[in-house]
C-alpha cells in the first residue's frame, strides 16, 4: 500500500509516503506559510504520488466533528490566514480520496499505538510538551473526540512552593501549559531550557507540573501507556524525575503493577521517536482506507 | 425482554429486573453484610425470574479485565470479607447466563447514555459525590476502563484560599475525594451537609472544588455531557455555582456553544435520577446479552 500522510505544524509542514507497516519511504517538509501558499506545495507534492488515501495530524484547533458545517477547517488560531480555513476541503477538492484528519496530538497517539510504545494496547495517552503542550487521548481502541477535543494541555495545576512565576498561558495563566511550555521556561529562568544544566532545580519544577497532569490523567482515563514527546522532553533527566513525583503523587492508590513496579516501562518517550507525528498522520490514512473498503 | 440488575454499593444492594426500554418492572433491596451471606440472597432473588442475562455495576475497586486471573473479583477494600472475593465468579457459578460487569459510576454512565441525560450521545462523564467520589467514563460509545479503570475522584485540586482543612483521604489528603466528599464537609464545618442554609459559604467552596475537577475532565476528555449524582448533589444549589465557576475556569478557552452559552444543559443532574445506578446496571446486562447473540 501506498499512502500519503501530512504533520500539520506551525512552523512546518512534513509529508511524507508510507505503507501499512509504518514504513516511511519519502519525506519532504514545507514551511508553515499563508494557507494557499503551503496547501499548493503540498498538492504539488502528492499529485504524482498515487497514494491510496492521504492522513492529516495538524496543529489546531480544528473542527474533527463530520456532523458540524465546519468539519475540516482549522478554527480560531492567531496564525494569519488560517483560521476559519477549510483546509481537509481544499484538499478533497484535489483529490478524490479518503481521508484522515484529526489534530497532531491524536495522530501522534494512533502511531504509537499502531508502531509504537503502545503498539498492542488500546489505549494511550501522548502528551507533547514544547511551544505549547498538547494531549492526544487514545481509549478503547478508539481515538477521542468528544464535544470538540481534547485540551489536555490547559489542566490546572497546583503551584510549586519555590515557584514565583505566574505563568504565561493567555486564557488561563498558570494552567499546565501556562507553568511547563518551553516558552514558560525560558521566561521563568530567563535562558532557553536547552541552555539549563540538566541538574538545574528548573527540571524538578518541570516534572512537579508535568507529573500533576499525567496524575489526573492516570486517575481519569487509567490509559494503559503514557507517552511523553515534543522538545521539552528531549530533557531526558525529565523522565525519572516525573515518573517518581507520579508515584509520589498517586501514592499507592492505583494499584497497578505497571505504576507500582514498571513505572520505567508506563511513562516512556514516544517510541517512533520523531516519526510519531508523521507515523500518526500515516496511521489515520490507513484508517481512512480500510473504512473506505468497509 | 427480561434482565437481571444489580447495583452493589457499600451499604446495601439493589436488584431488579427491566426491559430493554429501561423501565425496571421489580426491585428489592439487601444491606451489604459478609459477601457470601448477601450474595445467597441476591442468588435466591433471581432464582425463579427467568432473566436473559444479569448486569452489575458494583463498589470497588474491581477487576474488569476480562484477561486477569482476578477478573470479575473485588481487589481492594477495608469492607470485612470482599477484599479479593469472587463477586462475578460466585454469580456465575450460581446462573449460567451472559454478565455484564463494571464499576458503579460506569454502570451509571452507561445507563445515563442509554436512556437518561446523555441518551443519544457517544460520550458522557457521570460524577458521584457522595460518601465517596467517583467517576464513570464513556467515550466514543465505549465504557472507559484502561490499565484498572477511571478513578477521578481522586484528581488533584487546588486548595480554595478560605480552606483550612487538610482533606480527609487517607491517600491523597487534599484530593478531590479529601476535600469534597459529604464526610469532608461535615468534619470541615463540624455539621453535616443537610443541615447547612442553601446559602452557606460551604456551597460555593465545594462548587469550586468539583468544577476544578470538571474543568480538568472537560479538558482532557471534551465529554459530551457531563452528570453529577450522588447524596452531595441533592443540594441543587450547587449547580449553577459548578457550572459558573467551570466557565470562569476555562475562561472561554473550549469553544463550544454547549459550554459558552448553554451550560445549564451540560452540567446536568442525573436523567434517571435515583434509578442512575440500577438502570445503568440493566444496561451492563443488555449490553451482554445483545453481546452473547452476536
């Protein structure tokens, strides 16, 4: 099989081809530009490929509701252009295909749980922490949607008793994102995360808050992975530090083996490492196809 | 049809038989004693009723993965004698028909969804606030279970800033459970809730706790309605102070007409009222009899 797949970011845009194995065979990336501009290099990419079906994991918000007027369009981003862009119809309008669209988060989600750290499982939660930080939710063997989708990255957290902060999420202040965003942490500690020593305080903060989140998720959705990516986490003293502070912060109360005992093997980067958005975008292809041949 | 239904909670078990319209035909009632005294009387109970399959939807925490060993059994809990007791197990040894087993909130959100407050929905999150608090989840038309299954009551909160007590869950201390069950609220103001004035400050500091933990659940799991039962709940002036404090949370960020402007039909009180849990039960059964047809 052949099938296209796009990673939808803000700043760029990966295509790529793959098969239903997961196998990536040609990858090209655009930059993110005015909507027309980047969709036309992206047509002009897949138009010789014959692909069977194309998978599209973007950046959002976006309507993923096929009830809704709007399903397809991106709708309120400060990005110029592309809000209130019909951007899955600008490309059925170029090609007769199946299509799979969902947001980069649930994407990145679906490939794990088709290649990768959660390949065999149901259910997994993918959480990415860089600009911003993002959830895609992965439960009972089907992606969730729900009333818009999920925005897991906006949780309330408590603060840290050394953290003075306030915390720079525009809608919420100190939420997750507000407190854990690369951008957080550069504001925080005034250097780039990547220029802090990896035993500088500013990583146990960030496990304090990243740990919260992956708490409230264990206790709402006892997903049976969680997997960790995006830029900040690239920090990869972050892992033992979030995993203990879960457990901490759980304190035996889910009595899981997995938590209890395996903890290394429950909380773990992506395994398709960058390939999960791109991977994820292939699988929602995929999916797209074979509903399409019933 | 005829189906078997058993709401097992901590202090007694209501049984009864329904239809697939959801109406429940018969009920009685047992006290929770030692498991194997209360279940020969549920045993006897359904003994001539001649039921097509039995659901239950029980305290816990439980085992519901249908792969482990101690499937069906209740794992652990301070009750004398079902710590580790084969609650599904004894059932079926006595009936040799199609079960249907879950959690109590589950069996609630499940029956709420069937023919209650979130009838024709795909997704629903049922909260009960009570002497305990605990949260059922179905998503995407599926009851969520995972690595053991939801336990939301748990989920962390930020302390109210008029709060000075510590929370009383033995786990967490300051959880949601520890600040916002009925127990916590009679030992925080010294009298129980049912003697409190609809117009005490106690309300408004438990709306803000549990809209903290709807924000957290809308966030991560967009729910197409979400349902809030249990004895705490009768104080119906609690729901505007929930659902106020919920908007003030996300602060326009999920943009949903449901939420921006019609949150009164959101945040809603059980369809089925005090039935939740038996009709959520009969449910479970109907789902494993239509499951055991094909």
């Amino acid at each position: 099989m052949r099938i296209g797949a796009i990673e939808a970011g803000g700043t760029k845009f990966v295509c790529g081809i793959g098969n239903e194995l997961g196998t990536i065979e040609d990858r090209v990336s655009f930059p993110t530009e005015h909507p027309e501009r980047t969709l036309s290099s992206i047509i002009a990419y897949f138009e010789d490929k014959q692909v069977e079906a194309i998978g599209i994991g973007t950046f959002g918000p976006i309507d993923i509701n096929p009830a809704s007027s709007t399903y397809g369009f991106v709708t309120t981003t400060p990005k110029p252009g592309w809000s209130g862009f019909d951007f899955l119809g600008t490309m059925k309008q170029a090609f007769d295909l199946p299509f799979g669209w969902d947001t980069d988060v649930n994407a990145a989600a679906y490939g794990e749980a088709a290649w990768g750290a959660a390949k065999g499982l149901d259910s997994c939660v993918y959480y990415t922490v860089g600009t911003g930080i993002g959830v895609g939710v992965y439960a009972e063997g089907k992606l969730v949607h729900g009333l818009v989708h999920p925005e897991g990255g906006h949780i309330l957290v408590r603060r840290h008793k050394d953290d003075t902060f306030l915390g720079n999420c525009p809608y919420h202040g100190d939420c997750l994102e507000g407190m854990a965003s690369g951008p957080a942490i550069e504001q925080r500690w005034k250097v780039k995360g990547n220029e802090l020593s990896t035993a500088h305080s500013a990583w146990e903060m960030e496990a304090y808050y990243i740990a919260q989140a992956i708490t409230s998720t264990i206790l709402l959705l006892s997903p049976k992975k969680v997997i960790l990516g995006g830029g900040v986490m690239q920090q990869k003293q972050l892992f033992p530090l979030i995993r203990a502070e879960v457990q901490r912060h759980l304190n035996g109360y889910v009595s899981s083996c997995m938590i209890m005992g395996a903890i290394e093997t429950y909380i773990v980067p992506p395994g398709l490492g960058d390939n999960a958005g791109l991977c994820g975008a292939l699988a929602l292809g995929l999916a797209a196809v074979n509903q399409a041949k019933g």
